[in-house]
C-alpha cells in the first residue's frame, strides 16, 4: 500500500482537511460581507421597530420622502453636537419631504428619552437596545448616518461627526428633495 495516499488511516495527505479548510474559509469571508456597512447605492434595510412614542417605523411606510437614519447613543459626545443639525434640517425640510429618523444604541429607553428631550428633537427616535436595526446596517462608527432617496435607496454614509459635515449633509439632502420620485 503507497502511504501517501489518501485513507482513513492516514488523514494528512487526504483531500478533506483542505476542502474543510476551503469551506471554513468561505464562511468566514461571507460572514465578513455580511457585516459590513450598509454601502451608498444598496437598498436601505426596514427599520421595523416603534419609536419612543410608540408608532410604528418603517422604511416602507416612508416611501416617497428622503430619509436620514441616524445612529446614535446617549453617551457619544459627536453625536450630541450632531443633534442640533439634524433637527434644524427636519424643522426646516420635513414639509418638503424629509424625515428623520434617530436610532439610539442605548441599552435602557429612558437614556435616549432623557438624550432626545435635552436636545429638544422632534423626530421619530427608536430605540435599538437589541441592535435589530444595527444589525441590518452595521454602522462602522458612531453616529452614523445614512441618506436613503425617495425611492429607498442608500446615496450617502456620514460615518463619524464634524462640524464640517452639516453643510455636506444639508447639500446632500436637498439635492435628493429636488430629485423626481
């Protein structure tokens, strides 16, 4: 018997470690893809979760306006500078087509009630204590936002805050309101 070929007895020069290798390797390159960031130009995963008012939010039931899904968290400091643009801009275009949706990464509810009451937002803020939504869109930073057009596409990712950002970000969301659905 030559003992360089494959048999039970003698696994290390059989074809199956390689081809395990092969599959495991596949499964982690997937798993990999599977959690990167929501790109500009995939279509926006659901929200599907209430707000902190207790209406649902979905994507689907916002199909026509310009939506930001902003990712956010009680305790990050980029993210209480961010909130102030991010309610001028829908006080200032919600009429014109514009939502905007905050999706707090807070563990407890009342962090992200007590976040959004100090900063005065009157958007529609749901609570991803579960990461549900985090989980679809996979924010690399935070906050993170991501601009959907009308028709619920993913245009534009902010990851991180600047203060530079808000004249990007406002220019970016009134292009996508001039846009015809």
């Amino acid at each position: 018997m030559n003992p360089r070929l494959p048999s039970p007895s003698n696994p290390l020069v059989s074809p199956r470690p390689l081809g395990l290798f092969l599959a495991v390797l596949a499964l982690c390159t997937a798993a990999t893809a599977l959690a990167q960031e929501v790109a500009a130009g995939a279509r926006a995963p659901e929200l599907g979760i209430a707000d902190l008012s207790g209406h649902p939010v979905t994507l689907a039931s916002l199909r026509g306006r310009v939506v930001v899904v902003d990712f956010w968290a009680s305790w990050c400091e980029p993210c209480a500078t961010s909130m102030p643009v991010y309610q001028r801009l829908y006080s200032s275009l919600s009429g014109q087509g514009l939502t905007i949706v905050g999706v707090s990464q807070d563990t407890r509810a009342e962090n992200a009630r007590q976040f959004a009451t100090r900063h005065r937002v009157t958007f529609p803020v749901l609570v991803d204590s579960a990461h549900a939504i985090a989980n679809r869109y996979h924010p690399a930073h935070m906050p993170t936002a991501f601009v959907i057009d009308r028709r619920g596409l993913v245009r534009h990712v902010h990851q991180g805050w600047h203060a530079s950002d808000a004249a990007s970000l406002e220019s970016q969301v009134r292009a996508l309101l001039a846009e015809h659905p």
